[in-house]
C-alpha cells in the first residue's frame, strides 16, 4: 500500500516538485546570477565610497514622488546598494533602484518579479499563482517529506544487501540504472530534502509551524515598538546617524538591511549578521531606532532569545543554504535538481512496467 501511495502520488505531484526543486536551486546563488544577467550593476570598488543618505537621495531622485521603504546596503566590493519603494498597484513586488556605493549614480530602475532572478523566486514560491500558489507551493512541501520518509523506509535493505542498496550499476541496462538511481541518489540526499522541505513548509504556513514549534519549545514575541508623539516630532536624523546609532547595540554586526520609517509612529528598524548567528542575506539581529533622536528601542538578538524562536530563526537560512555558508549553498543547489532526478527515474520506472503489463496481456 505503501509502494503504491508513494508511487503514484510521485507521479502527481513529481512534475511540481521538479520545478520547484530546479528553481530554488538557481535562487541559491539569484545575486550572482542576476549580476552576469545584468552587467551595468557591477561597479568598480571606491576607496572613498558615497554616503547612505547620498544613495538613499538619489534613488529618490530617480522616482520623484514616491518614497523609499527600504535600503539594502552593498553585500560586497563593486556590487550596488538597493532601495526599495512600494511598486504600482497590482505589480508583484516593489521598485528597486540599484545604485553605485562608489558615487551614489543610480545604475538601474527595476520591477521586482519581471526582472529574470526575481521571476524565477515568483515562480519558486508562488507557481506564478499569488497566495493560493504559495499555499500549493507549501503542501508540496509537506508531500516533500512524506516522499523522503516513505522512500527510506521502503529503500532499508535487509541485512547483508547495504552495499548493493547503496550502489548503482551502469552495466545492467537502462531499467536498472534508473533504478539504481532512483533509490541511491533518494537516500544520499534525503537530509539535504528534508531541512529543505520542512523550512519551506515553515516559511509558508509560519504561524501553524510556530505553534506547533511552541509545544516543545519556549517562543518569545518579537519587539514591536511605535514612537510616541513629541513636540519636536519634526526633526530627524539621517540614515548615517541612524545607522551610527544602531550599530550600538550589535557593533560587531554585518548591516544588511534598513526599513525606513512609513509613518510619524514608525521607528527603523536595522538588520544585522552577527558572527556566531545563521548567516542570513536579511540579518535576523535586528534594532529599532528613533529617527528624532537616534535612541535604540528595543533589539532583537537571535543568540539570545528562546530556544524555539531561535529555532524558526534558522529556517530561512537552512532553506536557501546561507546558514552552512558556501558548502550549504552548494549542498542545497544540487539538493534541488534531486525531485527532478526522482521524477525522471521514476516516471521511467513506471513507464516501463507498465509498457510489460501491456505486452504481457497481449500475449495471453
């Protein structure tokens, strides 16, 4: 009964579980990607780089009118800073504006989603569909699991046969090679599956995943500070003295990203990577900052906090690879091609099976 769930529930949902395997492998490494995709965004290091405010002042500048919601400083030498403003209404995702850390030129003007990289995540995440595509896209996750669960206990050999269920023979014809590596290359790379699937899971269906986290391990709510009403309420700070202010509170930190306030009740909030942390493109340490007067009100420490939110903390990084650094990147990058290799070798299997059932009743 097993056999069969396993088998035809592959041959469902396998085609859907191919491409999103196939496309988050190619988010694994989106930045680079979208780089050779878009040479104008690679600039030439400056040993006197321009200001965050002179960046954030001329990605304004390039859309008059709109103002921005978010920075995302360079991740590197020659590579740009990012803003991000609230995109046209029905367009799937934000405006971003690449600009060079060098002189604060604006080197490109995006939509998020219609770009390619940014494309395929829509694709990886939502199958293209919005919301009910992300739903799909997390039970998938779910028949994921069940896949990786299932195959093991159906692939454990009897005593004595470890090595031949470990092993894949090319001298046996086409059958048994897919055969082969249907179930080899299954058991190789089930842990890599798992991590992936129960963090996509956790990703899409968060709260669920979170309570059930929390009955086994304490959770702690994140900081949500507003500001209150001052009579100087009209003066800010800039985004280099807000930033000053922040690296206060994590001044070993790797600053990755600044949410700028959208209202007068609104702090910023700084990301962080501290050393010691899941590494993280969003940084999980996070700090709230006044922006009338650079007071910190409230931190966010992953290293510190409960042990279950310490754990949902990690799931974001384990799913794209970031928190095993550039092993994991590439563990979770050949992980990805795996449900199209276990589709492949699958639908093959079948196929040919059922190509002798045909034959065998014919000869009857």
């Amino acid at each position: 009964m097993l056999l069969k769930l396993h088998k035809y529930a592959g041959l469902i949902a396998g085609l859907l579980l191919a491409l999103t395997g196939v496309t988050g492998s190619l988010l694994v490494f989106h930045d680079t990607l979208d780089e050779w995709l878009t040479p104008q965004l690679r600039t030439q290091p400056a040993a006197d780089p321009a200001s965050l405010s002179a960046v954030l002042a001329a990605a304004e500048a390039a859309l008059p009118g709109k103002p921005a919601r978010r920075l995302e400083p360079s991740p590197g030498p020659g590579r740009p800073h990012t803003v991000r403003f609230d995109g046209p209404e029905g367009a799937p995702g934000p405006l971003q504006v690449s600009v060079s850390p060098a002189d604060a030129e604006v080197l490109a003007v995006r939509q998020w989603g219609a770009y390619p990289t940014s494309w395929v995540y829509r694709l990886h995440y939502t199958l293209l569909a919005g919301t009910t595509g992300k739903y799909v896209v997390g039970v998938l996750g779910l028949v994921l699991m069940f896949f990786c669960l299932s195959g093991l206990y159906l692939w454990w050999p009897r005593k004595g046969r470890w090595r031949r269920a470990l092993s894949v023979r090319t001298d046996k014809g086409p059958f048994r090679l897919n055969f082969d590596l249907h179930k080899a290359a299954g058991v190789y790379i089930t842990p890599v599956l798992l991590v992936a699937a129960f963090s996509g899971v956790s990703l899409v269906f968060h709260g669920p995943v979170q309570a059930l986290v929390g009955t086994a391990l304490p959770l702690e709510p994140m900081p949500a500070p507003t500001l209150e009403a001052r009579a100087d309420s009209g003066s800010r700070l800039s985004v280099d003295q807000i930033v000053a202010a922040g690296r206060s509170a994590f001044p070993e930190g790797d600053l990755k990203r600044i949410d700028l306030p959208r209202d007068a009740q609104t702090p910023y909030r700084l990301s962080f990577n501290q050393p010691g942390e899941a590494w993280s493109h969003h940084g999980a340490s996070r700090v709230w900052v006044d922006p009338r007067d650079g007071a910190v009100l409230a931190t966010w420490d992953p290293l510190s906090v409960a042990a279950g939110s310490r754990f949902m903390g990690w799931q974001f990084p384990l799913h794209n690879g970031d928190a095993l650094g550039l092993a994991g990147r590439w563990l979770v990058f050949l992980g990805g091609w795996l449900p199209a290799l276990l589709f492949g070798t699958g639908l093959y299997l079948w196929w040919r099976k059922h190509q002798l059932r045909r034959r065998s009743r014919r000869s009857r």
